[in-house]
C-alpha cells in the first residue's frame, strides 16, 4: 500500500507532461550518465509501480518513466556504445572485405590473372594435404609456351602479353573450376590437375592444347598466329612435396621440347599415366 506522500508524489511526477518535465532523478541522471543511471532510473520507476494500488498510478508511473528516460535511451552512453559497437561491426566487415581483396592480390598475376607462385604455394599445401587425406591422385603439368621469343620478337611484345592472357583464359575454360593455373615464370604456366584418374591427365591436356590452337590469336592484318605449347606431365606421390613433384614435370616438359615442341611427355614415374 503507498502512503498518501508516496501518491502525492506520484502524481506530481505523472501529471507534470511528457518529455520536458523535471523529476527529482533529473540531477541524479545528469551527475551519473550512463547504464547504471539508466538502470538505477528504471528501477525506481519499477518500484513505484510495484507499490502503486491503482492501474492509473501504474500508468501514470509508465509514461513518466518512459519521457524520463528518453535521454537516456536516445542519447546517453549506453545508446553511444550501442552505435559505435555497430560502426565497428561495419568497420570489421569492411576490412575483412579489403583483406580478400589484398589477399587476392598477393596470390595473383595481375596481368593473367592466374595464381602467382606464392598464390600457387598455397593452393599446393592446401590440395597436397587433401590428396594425402582422401588418397586422390593429383598432376602436376609443367607448361611453356614455345618459341616465345620469335612472337615477341615478331609481333611484339605487348601480343606476346596478349598471347599469355590468352593461354590462361582458355585453360581457366577447358579445365576443371577447380583445377589451377598459374603463372611460374614468364611464358611458363604450372597447372595442377585435381582429384583426376591418371589416365584422364593426358587427355585433358589434349583438350586444352585444341582448344588453344582452333581459338588463335590475330594479327594487326587479321591473320590469325599459331601458338603452341609443350607440356609435362608428373603424378604426385603421395606426401611427394612440391619441389620434387615440380621438378619431375619439368623433367617432363624438358624432353617434350627435346623431341620438337608443340608435344607432351609424361614423367618417368607416373607409370599409371
Ligand atoms: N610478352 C611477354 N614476353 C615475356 C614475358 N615474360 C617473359 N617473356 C619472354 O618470353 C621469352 C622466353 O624465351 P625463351 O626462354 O628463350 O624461350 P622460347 O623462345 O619460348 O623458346 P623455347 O622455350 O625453346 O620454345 C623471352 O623472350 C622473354 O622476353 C611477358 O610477361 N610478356
């Protein structure tokens, strides 16, 4: 039960207008802004209705506790930490956003768009452990386009770029979303061939060097370039790290440019091929 003070002061407090009047927790408010103003102001309002008989002095301690607090819900610490915790939040998703993008960056050609050999290095970590685990066979295909030198030299240079941009295009297209290209040196690609059987390395290789050849190039008159490429072949051991396996297909590579160019050989050790 409320003594007839306690009502007196209820209904000053309630009938004095919502959202200007000045309440006796006014100064306190001000003095300690922040949650525990805020949380001290509800409790006393909380109070007041517990101990109210009558569903109008509720009421009336309702609205009062909401005009009161206003500020404080609108325009105190507590709504100031609440917005600079979602700016944050935004800033955080932003930068992860910019941290793809410059981690894309720094794994990519930027003028093939392949992967970059420190792109191409973490991708083989990556497949490598997950060819060990699952047990799937992975290749390794040492690519160099042939007689580079002569295309630049007779077209130019910014062709022989063009012609490199072409390369990794139709290799994107002809292989595999998940199978990756990249770009090892100048005018020389790794391709790593995933979750594949041996026996469909070579012809997917075949795809590509179709592909390339019945899609040339043109020239300033519009005749069209022939560009061919050679191309060796290594399976991967299992837990065969990068370097070996790497070297094996250029070993590959090396003995197709021996035989003539515009040819494919296969590592000695892939035996399964
Ligand atoms: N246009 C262009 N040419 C490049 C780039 N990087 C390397 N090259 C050229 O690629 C050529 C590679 O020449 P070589 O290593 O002699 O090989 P090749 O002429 O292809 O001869 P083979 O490998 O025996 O078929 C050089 O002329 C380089 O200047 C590049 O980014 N753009």
């Amino acid at each position: 039960m409320q003594t007839s003070d306690e009502n007196k002061s209820l209904r000053l407090v309630g009938s004095s207008g919502a959202g200007k009047r000045k309440t006796q927790h006014d100064d306190a408010q001000q003095s300690t802004p922040g949650a525990d103003a805020y949380y001290q102001h509800v409790e006393y309002y909380a109070q007041r209705m517990r101990d109210s008989s009558q569903a109008g002095d509720g009421i009336d301690a309702l609205e009062t506790a909401l005009a009161d607090s206003y500020d404080q819900r609108h325009g105190n610490d507590l709504y100031h930490a609440q917005e600079q915790l979602r700016l944050a939040e935004q800033r955080i998703e932003s930068l992860k956003f910019e941290l793809e993008q410059l981690r894309e960056q720094v794994h990519t050609d930027p003028m093939t768009g392949a992967f970059n050999r420190r792109g191409l290095n973490t991708v083989y970590l990556r497949e490598a452990a997950r060819a060990d685990r699952n047990e799937n066979a992975l290749c390794a295909v040492a690519v160099d386009l042939d007689d580079f030198s002569r295309i630049n030299y007779q077209y130019g240079y910014q062709f022989g770029d063009a012609v490199l941009m072409h390369f990794a295009r139709m290799a994107r297209a002809s292989l595999r979303p998940s199978d990756v290209v990249a770009r090892y040196g100048g005018e020389e690609f790794i391709i790593l061939l995933l979750d594949i059987t041996p026996a469909s390395a070579g012809w997917v290789m075949q795809r590509l060097r179709t592909n390339f050849s019945k899609k040339p190039l043109l020239d300033m008159d519009g005749h069209p370039v022939t560009v061919t490429f050679s191309a060796g072949i290594a399976l991967r051991r299992f837990h065969e790290n990068q370097n070996s396996l790497f070297e094996r297909a250029y070993e590959a590579l090396y003995l197709a440019k021996r035989s003539g160019k515009d040819a494919m050989r296969v590592a000695a050790d892939s035996d399964k091929l």
